[in-house]
C-alpha cells in the first residue's frame, strides 16, 4: 500500500532476503525497496513510535528503546533532535520454540548467550522454563549495560552492531524512556 519495502534486523541476514527485496524491485516503478542498517533502524522506530515528537513537545531528552526479535535499538533525542543511535544483538526472537518447548531456531546470539550461560542448545531440544529465565535475565543485563551506555562485558561489547550511546551515560540528563517494538506490549502490559 506504501509503495515500500524495507528489510530489517533479523531479516536481513536470512538468505531469502536479496530474493525478497528484487521480486519487488522488478516493479520499480511501483516499489522503493531498502535494507536499513542497525543505525537507520533506531532512527525509524525513534520517528515511527512517538519518541521525537515527545522530545520536541516537552523540550526535553528522550531515550527509545526498540526492541525486536534479534536487536534492540537505542535512540537518544533531545529537542526533538535524534543525536545518536545504537543497537546490540538482543531480541525476543534469538531462540524459538514451539508451545510444548522445543527449540525451532536458534540465531547466533542466542547460541553466544547461551554459551556465557554454561549452556548448549541445539534444534530439537527442550528449552527448559530455568533455561529461558536464565537467558533472558541475562539478556535484560546485557540491554542494561548498552542502555548506561556503558557495555563493559565481554559479551555486551561482542553483541553491539554499532558504537554505544556516549553521550548519556549512566542515564543522565535523560527525562524520559519510550520503549517501542514488540516487547515494549510486555513493558506496559497491554
């Protein structure tokens, strides 16, 4: 209906992505097709969930916080002004299961995490409910320390696709935080 594709995240390292974006760039006159980078995607969902609006109308700094299936993007707004952007390798979709459990993918990040854990997985296997609460307890500190901007573990700094948030470390000067993406239903539990 737009007359775009944009592939992102996750997606774009799957191997039916270059497929994808020419079936539709065959009809250029129709379609604007794009890949956006980590860095383009925070800046999308900073503009597409409220965040720069709410900076400009409160006059005031706004962190977004997006987070998807495989990455989570950072966006830090002041006056309405996007000054930076991040992402790291952290999203609700790193390892998928099926309703009984069982693993049905595993990306890459998922196999690091669950390694720092003391764990291997493998498709097929059951994803214990211990297993999952590690993983993702350790996954939101991981998200902590990119939003401090501050990753100072190994694994932090090996999960971040782009350079940190600098510029407001620790949380400073930050008025207020927006999340947005998929996750965010489970932050304001609607």
């Amino acid at each position: 209906d737009t007359g775009a594709v944009v592939i992102t995240g996750e997606a774009l390292k799957k191997e039916n992505a270059k497929p994808i974006i020419e079936f539709f760039a065959k009809d250029s006159g129709k379609f604007i097709c794009a890949s956006a980078g980590p860095n383009h995607e925070a800046l999308l969902a900073a503009y597409g969930c409220g965040a720069v609006d709410l900076s400009k109308s409160e006059s005031s700094t706004v962190l977004n916080v997006d987070i998807g299936g495989g990455t989570s993007k950072l966006s830090l707004i002041r006056d309405g002004i996007v000054t930076q952007t991040a992402a790291i390798e952290i999203g609700a979709r790193l390892i998928a299961f099926d309703d009984s459990g069982v693993i049905t993918r595993i990306e890459g990040p998922g196999q690091r995490i669950m390694g720092q854990l003391g764990h291997t997985i493998a498709l097929g296997q059951q994803f214990t409910d211990a297993e999952k609460e590690e993983f993702a307890n350790l996954m939101a500190e991981l998200l902590f320390e990119a939003i401090n901007g501050v990753p100072h573990s190994p694994l932090a700094q090996g999960l971040l696709l782009t350079e940190p948030i600098t510029s407001a470390q620790n949380l400073e000067g930050i008025d207020s935080i927006v999340f947005s993406g998929g996750v965010s239903e489970y932050v304001y539990q609607r």
